[in-house]
C-alpha cells in the first residue's frame, strides 16, 4: 500500500505484481534482484540505492534494507525487504 501511494499508482495496479519486472527501471533490474535474491539465500544488504519512478515519471531515490526472514528452526522463510524514500 504505501508503495503504491508513493508511486502514484492505485492498490489494484501493485498489488499482486512483481516489484522488479514491473517497476525497476531496465538498469537497475538485475542489481536489485541480486540484492533480494542475496536475501533469500541468507545474505542481507543493507542501504542499497535505486531509482523508483513514479506513475506520472517522477524519479524518487529510495534506499532499501532487505533482510532474511528465518523460521523457528533457523530457515529461510521469506525477505523482508524496507525501502525508504530519500529523495
């Protein structure tokens, strides 16, 4: 929800989509999937810098904190991953 109101976009236009394929610009899409792939596999990234551009074309910068989300018994379960805007 809070991308999509950053971005500009509405709920139904985010909401099930892939966050790099659908709204990392061409060049920043391989880092930024190496980044939460990194975490799924247990290797956190911390302040990893990108470009987000609105739906209207704005750039904003964001920087990302992706971390490891663990199970009970120590595995990975998923990532969380935290951008901020700091445009």
């Amino acid at each position: 929800a809070k991308a999509s109101s950053l971005l500009g976009f509405s709920k139904e236009e985010t909401i099930g989509k892939n966050l790099v394929s659908n709204f990392i610009t061409e060049e920043f899409r391989e880092s930024v999937h190496n980044v939460l792939a990194a975490a799924l596999s247990g290797k956190e990234t911390a302040n990893f810098e990108f470009p987000l551009f609105t739906k209207d074309g704005k750039r904003k910068e964001i920087l990302l904190n992706a971390t490891t989300r663990r199970g009970p018994n120590g595995e990975v379960t998923g990532v969380i991953g935290v951008g901020q805007d700091i445009t």
